[in-house]
C-alpha cells in the first residue's frame, strides 16, 4: 500500500529552504541541500516547486512577509526609514532576496509599483504634498536602499557606519519636511 501524501511536505520544503537561505543567503540554497534539510528526495522538491527560481520566488514571499511585519510596527515615517534600514542589518539575507542581485526575477512583475505607492500615501497621510508624493518617495526608497546595500557589502560596523547611518535617515527627515504642506 502506498504512503498517503504529506500534507505538510511543501511547507517543510519551503521551512528547509528558508532556514538555509536566512544561515547562508544564495549560495546555501541548493535544491539537493533543502531536500536533505526537509527530509526528502531531490525530485519531490522538483514536485512542488518547478525549479530553484520558483523556489526563490516562494522565499522572497517569506522574506517580504518579515519585512512587513517589521516596518507595521512603525510609529511615524521617520521611525519607519530607521526600521528598513534596521532590518538590512539584522536581515541581510532578507534584504538580498527581497532587493539585492536579481530581485526583478523573484518578485510579482508589480512590485515596485506597489510598494512605492504604498509609500507614497504613507507620505501623504504624514502631511506630505500630494503633488510631490511620488518623486519625495523614489527619493527616500534610493537613500535607504543605497545605505541598506552599502551596510551589506559591509558588514563590520564601525563609527562610519553610524555615522552614514545618522545622515540618511537626516537626509530623510529633511526631503519630508521639506515636501509636507
């Protein structure tokens, strides 16, 4: 008699993937190495996921849900650009996949357009112009993805870095308040 199939197998799948990637970014996620760490064979993970980019696109799905849940815990706009750039530091992994080389191939073909609008009516319900919403926002995502990029080519924290740090999320506070009515 056959084994009824596990329910649960492309979660564990999924849990296997995720745990390498957030331990080891791209190169600790092979397929052969998420079936070994979910328990499983090689082809059964080709079952459910068509290939690694499928795989990707899956994780990145996990990496944004994080991601959300950090930055809805902010308390103003201000707070929220400290807690992205929070997050690129103690998810560098996350912010790879979410932002890093190659991201277009793992996010929704909208995504940039989402997210950036979703921003944009953050700065307008903050007092922003609505007028200037859009550039004030593009603005604000290039500085702190430039800092979050910067933070991960180069992870020893020194006083520089602190001090890079300080002047985004200055740099930040001054292109809002200067676009607010």
């Amino acid at each position: 008699m056959p084994r009824p199939p596990d329910p649960d197998l492309p979660d564990r799948i999924l849990a296997a993937a995720d745990a390498l990637w957030r331990e080891s970014g791209d190169d600790g996620v092979t397929i052969r190495g998420v079936a070994a760490r979910a328990k499983t064979t090689t082809p059964t993970v080709y079952a459910h996921f068509e290939d690694r980019a499928a795989l990707m696109t899956a994780l990145r799905d996990r990496a944004w849900a994080r991601f959300i849940a950090e930055m809805e815990q902010s308390r103003s706009v201000e707070d929220g650009c400290a807690r992205y750039i929070g997050f690129a530091e103690r998810q560098p992994h996350d912010y790879e996949l979410l932002y890093g080389r190659g991201w277009r191939d793992r996010a929704p073909d909208n995504a940039r357009v989402v997210e950036i609008g979703g921003f944009e009516k953050l700065l307008v319900t903050a007092g922003v112009d609505r007028r200037r919403a859009h550039g004030t926002a593009l603005a604000i995502i290039m500085l702190l993805h430039g800092t979050a990029m910067s933070r991960l080519a180069n992870p020893v924290e020194t006083s520089w870095w602190n001090d890079a740090r300080r002047a985004c999320l200055s740099a930040c506070r001054t292109l809002i308040r200067d676009a607010s009515v």
